[in-house]
C-alpha cells in the first residue's frame, strides 16, 4: 500500500449525480445546480457527499440524487433526499487558503465552497448497494510518491444531459500533495458539473508503484493561470474532518515511498529572479553538483535587456522534512565578453543552458546533486564516452516513461509539479515528450522511471491558428548538451584558472 491511502475496508462509495433545486417564498425558481458526488457507506450508515459552488439555503432546497444503476438509456430515475437530514460546511481548509494566498493561481467560480453531506435512510440506498467500491483516507506524509495515475468518475454537463454522461470517466495524474494531504492537484480536465466528482488512483502506471483502486477525495475545481489549469481535489480526511463523520477515521501517516523519482524530485529548485528594473521573473533548476544548479539560459536573463544581467537570483529550495528556504545565486559565466548571452550559454545559440552557483553552506548540505541516465552525476557523463551533443544517449527510446518535474503554474510552496507522459520523439539534442511542461517549468527536470535525469525543460508548443499552448508537448535539452556546457561553462574555466592561478571571475548577485 502507497503513502497516499491507509486503508479503511469497512467503508465503501459509489458515485452518483446530484441535482439541486431552490425556490422562493412564492415557489418561483431562483436555483438550479447539478453537481457530481458519493454515496458512501460505513457499516449500517449512508451518507450522501458532494461539493457545490454555493451554500443552499436548507428552508427552500430540494435536493435529488441518480446514478449508473438508475440510469437506462434515456430513463433516468430520481431519489428524493431528505431535506431534515441535510447538513453543510465550507470546506475551505488552511492549506488550501495558504494556497491560494501564495500561489498566482486563480479558481474558476467561488474561492469558498461548501460540502453537503445527508445521511440517508435504507429505502434511499437499496438501488446503489449493487454497485459499492471500497476507498482509503488520505495519509498526512509530506514525502509522496507522485505523479500518481487517477480516474475521476463524475458527471460533467448533468445539469442537461445528465443520461449521457452521467457515471463519465476521465483520466490523469495527481501531480501536487499538500503537506498535510488536506488536497492534491490534479492534471485531469475539468469541466462543468465535475464537482464533488469522486477522485481513484489507479495501479500499473510503472512510476510511482501499485495501488489497489481506491477513491483519495472529491474534486473541489479547478484553478488557472496564464493558459494552464489543473484540478483542485479535497481528500477524504480533510472532508470527514469538516463534516463531523466518521469520528475515527483520520489521515494516518503511512510509510513514504521513496522511489527514484521522489528522491530526484527534491533536487529540483525554483529560481526567483528579479531585473534591474525590479520585474520578478521565475524558472526551475536542477542540482546537477553541490552548489550549482543548471537551467535554461532564458529562465535567468528572459526579462532582461540585451547584454544585461538579472539584479537578483535566489534558489529556492526545500530541505528534506523542512520548511522552503532561499539561498543566493551566482551567474556562472566565465567567459564574459561584449554579449551576456552567448557567455550563459555555449557558443551554439540553440543551447538554451544557463548554471548558476551558491556558496550557501545551508543549501549546499541539504542538495546534493542529481544523477544522469546511466548513472552518475553529470560531470562523470563526458567520462563514460557520452555521445555528441547533437545527438541523445544510446538508451532513451520512443515510448520510454517519462517524468517531468518543474515549480510551473502556480509556484506551490513546498514542491514542484510532478507529471507524467512518455518519450514522444527524439530528435538530435532535443527529447520531446508528452510529461506536460507548464509556465515557470522551464529548467526543470525530465527524469526516467528510476529517477535519472534524461532532459532538461525547455519549453512547449502552441497552435498557431487558435493560440492554445500544448503543454503536452514537452520539447527539453539532453543530457549530452547539459553535459558539453557543463564542460565548456564549468569545467574547463577551472582548469584554467588552476594553470594561471588567477582569479575567478562571476557575477555576484545579492540577496532579495
């Protein structure tokens, strides 16, 4: 069992549509809200559980459920619930709402929303018990095993059509956990009437183990920035917590599970930088050797004007178990001439390669660097006869499972975005994959399935006739670039220096 689920057998759900009505003193209409939801079963207890965007008033609501059992063809059968059973409370947690005051991302629809729960009497359920799967409570770990596949099963469009997609599954991963597991991000598509849509992991994604199916929450929404989105999800514990069921069931820690990809995660910073001009601009980075953090070349100098220097860089990072600190940044450019550009990057200008390195004893301890496909830190790539930098390493191969890990969208403290895909194509020095990179990805990391750095986020596409931006296509540097910059940017400089026992030259800049 992951360090997402402790299992609780005895409780069990099925998924089920929602379709609420309010109406005026005089009985005229002024609501009508469909929603997605559960029904969740605790020995001889029922209760009915969803999330709406607003809080009914209990005195003029009338409140009807459905589900795939009573749903024939075109026939859709209601059952009334009992408006006295009827309870509701916001379920805006302190993690979600630190969330929000941190981040840059914006929900779509109300900030507050509210859990409606009823308990339900026998002759209400006896057409669901057919249908029940078990579900766990979400444990409390802030280490996890992510991305995680999922399937949301809800109703989208029930409000008109709710016999066509009532029941309606749709596929992703989680790709975010709050340190307290209050709620998860979510890559899955959002759409109308998905809320209170139940949330299941799903076994045999090959990245982050097994899992035994089991429901972790109900979708909140969705929160946007810039042309990206993803799925806000409320877990179990936090839900039972506000709504007063279930007593004994509470997020219980289990065992993390420390995979290749979890521990290469942690080595994956955020870099905030500002211009000399005060804009704040940020990227990701991976620590690629103690001290020194290797990302795209326009992470650092993007907002800046030609041949100038960003006033500032901090990395941004999180020690294991700790809290996120910063650390201040050097621009490793050792070859300073009449073009900034070109000293951040290689003599190619197609190598999008920037390093930045720190002194800080607090990061230096807590970062060590991140191993390579093959194995291996970086700078021991070039030793084991890596291949042209135009070209990718012999072992990579179209179809290969992917991990991109990069602080993109929302800049959620504490942990990067963890999303999966596969090797879409590779051509020369550039891996593109499926793994999606959002904004503020860029310089992040794309692992493999044991953890190996394989590419480095680069940027995506975006449809030229309509101006969507595709995240799901993931165009990244390999390592055999990274490796050649490393050694002309780093490595050969130092040698250098040792010859003639000179200075070493950097740009220094101070902290925020």
């Amino acid at each position: 069992m992951s360090d997402l689920e402790t299992s609780v057998p005895e409780r069990k759900y099925t998924p089920v549509t929602l379709l609420l009505r309010e109406t005026s003193a005089d009985g005229e209409e002024t609501r009508r809200e469909a929603a997605s939801g559960a029904c969740v079963f605790d020995g001889e207890e029922s209760y009915l559980v969803s999330v709406v965007l607003a809080k009914p008033d209990l005195r003029r609501v009338t409140v009807r459920y459905t589900c795939a059992e009573l749903i024939n063809g075109d026939q859709v059968k209601w059952i009334n619930v009992p408006v006295e059973g009827l309870r509701v409370r916001a379920v805006d947690g302190p993690e979600l709402e630190a969330f929000f005051a941190a981040s840059r991302g914006e929900p779509e629809g109300p900030r507050r929303r509210y859990a409606l729960v009823c308990r339900l009497p026998a002759f209400c359920t006896v057409p669901v018990r057919n249908g029940l799967r078990p579900f766990a409570v979400a444990g409390g770990t802030r280490s996890r095993a992510l991305p995680r596949a999922v399937r949301i099963e809800s109703s989208p469009f029930a409000l008109t059509t709710v016999e066509v997609f009532g029941g309606y599954t749709s596929h992703g991963h989680v790709n975010y956990a709050s340190p307290g597991g209050e709620f998860w991000l979510s890559d899955c598509k959002f759409m109308e009437n998905m809320n209170g849509g139940v949330v299941v992991l799903e076994g045999g994604d090959g990245l982050a183990g097994e899992s035994e199916n089991r429901s972790i929450g109900l979708v909140w929404g969705r929160v946007r920035w810039k042309a990206g989105e993803l799925m806000v999800v409320l877990g179990w514990g936090a839900l039972f917590g506000r709504l007063g069921l279930f007593a004994g069931a509470r997020p219980t820690a289990a065992a993390a599970a420390r995979t290749g990809v979890s521990r290469a995660a942690q080595k994956v910073v955020a870099l905030r930088v500002t211009d000399r001009h005060g804009v704040l601009s940020w990227g990701s980075g991976v620590v690629v050797e103690r001290g020194t953090v290797v990302t795209n070349k326009h992470v650092v100098t993007g907002s800046c004007a030609r041949n100038e220097l960003p006033a500032t860089v901090e990395i941004v990072y999180t020690p294991a178990g700790g809290t996120p600190a910063t650390a201040t940044a050097l621009i490793a450019a050792p070859q300073l001439g009449t073009d900034v550009h070109m000293s951040l990057a290689t003599d190619d200008a197609q190598h999008d390669v920037c390093f930045v390195r720190t002194t800080d004893p607090a990061f230096c301890s807590a970062v060590d660097a991140i191993d390579v496909l093959g194995g291996g830190p970086l700078a021991a790539l070039a030793r084991r006869r890596a291949p042209p930098a135009g070209t990718v390493r012999p072992g990579l191969r179209v179809g290969d499972r992917t991990v991109s890990v990069g602080h993109g969208l929302f800049l959620a403290p504490g942990a990067p975005l963890q999303s999966a895909g596969r090797v879409s194509k590779l051509a020369g020095a550039t891996v593109i994959c499926s793994s999606p990179c959002w904004a503020g990805c860029s310089g992040g990391a794309v692992l493999n399935a044991a953890g190996e750095l394989v590419a480095l986020m680069a940027h995506n596409v975006r449809h030229v006739a309509s101006g969507e931006t595709l995240a799901g296509v993931n165009c990244a540097i390999g390592v055999a670039v990274l490796s050649a910059c490393h050694d002309r940017l780093l490595v050969a400089p130092r040698q250098r220096l040792r010859r003639s026992s000179g200075p070493a030259r950097g740009v220094a800049c101070p902290r925020l």
